[in-house]
C-alpha cells in the first residue's frame, strides 16, 4: 500500500470518528434537553395545582369576609331597632307617666307610694 491510501485510510477512519463523536455528542445534548423539558412540564403542572389552591382559597377567604361583613351590618341594624325599642318604650313609659292620675308629676311615683301620704 502506497503511503497515500494510507493516509486516505487514516483520515476517513479520522473523519468517521470525528462525526460519531458528534452524533453521540449531539444525542446526549437532545437527551439532556428533553429531560429539562419534562421537568420544566413537570414544573408548570405542579405550579397550576399551586396557583388553583391559591385561588380557591383566596375566594374562600373572600367568602367568609363578605359574610362576616353581612353579619356586622345585620348586628348594626338589630342594635340601631334595640336603641329604636328602647326609646319608644322609654316615649311611652313617659307619657304612661304623665297621664296616669295615680302618678305624682313632680316625682313620677304613684300617690299610693309616697312614703309621708
């Protein structure tokens, strides 16, 4: 064999080397980036379970703050109708008083109570 087929030789066994290097090289890295994308897939998923318990939770919360809204301003309306009874049935108890003919008006009590009758 002459020293060029050789040489021919060496560099085609060179260059089929050189591009199954490449190849492997290059699967590795195909390999490698379709890993990262499932666990960025992985990720995400995860991150939408996150993100939908979050949400529901906030809508819980907001729930239970417009109920508890209603029930202060229902608590501020029977406590406005309480002050509402009681001065009508303080009203009446004073106009009771004073057209009652047992009642002494300088004092508000009964004739038949006074201590000195």
């Amino acid at each position: 064999m002459s020293a060029g087929v050789i040489v021919a030789i060496v560099v085609i066994v060179a260059i089929v080397i050189i591009a199954l290097v490449v190849m492997l090289v290059v699967r590795k890295s195909e390999r490698a980036r379709s890993r990262r994308r499932e666990k960025a897939v992985e990720h995400r998923r995860v991150a939408e379970i996150h993100a939908a318990r979050a949400q529901r939770r906030q809508a819980e919360i907001a729930e239970r703050e417009a109920r508890a809204e209603r029930e202060q301003a229902a608590a501020r309306e029977q406590a406005a109708r309480l002050d509402e009874d009681r001065r009508a049935a303080a009203e009446q108890q004073e106009r009771a008083r004073r057209i009652d003919p047992d009642t002494d008006e300088e004092t508000g009590v009964e004739a038949d109570e006074h201590p000195h009758r």
